[in-house]
C-alpha cells in the first residue's frame, strides 16, 4: 500500500507538466507573434517616413516650379544678342540641378506620340501634320518628384491637317 499514493501524484505531477509545457509554448507562439509584429510595425513606419521625406519638400518644388516657368517666359522673349540672357540661363541652369537633387525631373514628350494621361493633359486641339489623337505641341512641361507625377505635362493634340 505505501505504493499507491505515489501513483496518484505521479500521474497529477505528469499532466501539470503537460498542462505548463502547453501554456509554455502558448506563451512562445505569442511571444514570437509579438516580435514579428514589431519587427513589420518598425519596416511599415519606416516606409511611411521615407515617403513622407521624399514629398514633405512638394509644395515648396511646386512654387519653385512656377519660377522655373518664369525663366522660360523671359527666355522665349529675350532676344539671343542680349547679354541679360546668359545670367538668367546660368541662374535657370543652377536652379534646375538644385531641383533634380531633391528628385525633380521633367518630363519629356514628342510631338506625334500618342497621349498618355499618365503623365499628360490634353488642354486644346489644333491642326497639324502630326496624325490626329497625337501631340502636336506642348504648352507647358510636367515633372516628376522621385519618380510621382506633381504636374502633368500640357498639350494640345493634333486633330489633323485641313
């Protein structure tokens, strides 16, 4: 008989063992579960804060990009004898490099592509010789900020010739 309470308690100490190595490995699977969602929560924020660098400086580049339209303006009305004209080039010149380090770039199209609202806008049509549907002329340049379109390039479209 001095066996018998021994069995009892064996059996009681084998099924909390069971039950803790249960609740031990809930509590890993949690514990992991835990870390992996801290460690995509970090990337995530990461992410976010680097597109919230790259396009914080947007409406600043925005205004910056009317000035460079002004220099265009002049441009087109200085004539090419006149000596204001290198300085408001070199000026132009210098404001465009600082532009394409903060991820500015313009964006280029042909006449006699077809349109792509992607990245143009269609402002009027004309006559042309360019096939009808396609850009016969750009009336004002886009941009592209670290690769997203901020302004679109203005065009109007050919409708043919008369």
């Amino acid at each position: 008989m001095p066996n018998e309470p021994k069995q009892p308690i064996e059996n009681n100490l084998e099924g909390k063992i069971k039950e803790l190595e249960v609740q031990n490995t809930e509590y890993l699977d949690g514990w992991k579960r835990a870390k992996a969602d801290l460690i995509n929560y970090k990337k995530d924020e990461a992410q976010r804060l680097e597109g919230f660098a790259k396009f914080s400086n947007e409406m600043i580049i925005m205004d910056l990009i009317t000035v460079l339209d002004s220099f265009e303006l002049s441009l087109s009305v200085i004539a090419e004898t006149d000596p204001a004209r290198k300085g408001i080039t070199l000026i132009k010149s210098q404001l465009e490099d600082l532009l394409k380090k903060q991820g500015l770039e313009r964006i280029q199209v042909k006449r006699g592509d077809p349109l792509d609202t992607s990245f143009e806008e269609a402002v009027g049509e004309t006559n042309s010789a360019e096939p009808p549907g396609t850009v016969a002329e750009e009336v004002s340049g886009g941009y592209r900020l670290n690769g997203r379109v901020i302004r679109p390039v203005r065009v109007k479209i050919s409708k043919g010739q008369s």
